[in-house]
C-alpha cells in the first residue's frame, strides 16, 4: 500500500500513513498529535527498485 505525507496546518507537525486507495479517497485525515484535520499533503521524492534482468 502506498505511503502519504501529511502536514498539519494547525501545530506545523509532519506524519506519514500508509494507506489503501479506499481509505485515501475518503480522505478522513487527522493530525496524530493535535487531533486536528486541517492537514495538507505533501508530496516528496520516491525511490523505486526493481529488479533488472541482465
């Protein structure tokens, strides 16, 4: 399941959630530390390895 980044705009605290693509299009997001749910997205740089047959 793929991996979200959150801020919040309320305390300023980052978090991430590993989410299914059900859950992410409900979008029920809330802070874990300030309980709030004004948070925003943030998108950030990935990494992808496969595997390379020679």
């Amino acid at each position: 399941m793929p991996t979200y980044s959150y801020k919040c705009r309320k305390c300023d605290h980052r978090f991430q959630e590993i989410l299914s693509f059900k859950e992410y299009e409900e979008g029920k997001r809330k802070c874990p530390k300030c309980g709030s749910r004004s948070v925003e997205q943030i998108l950030e740089t990935f990494f992808a390895k496969t595997s390379r047959k020679a």
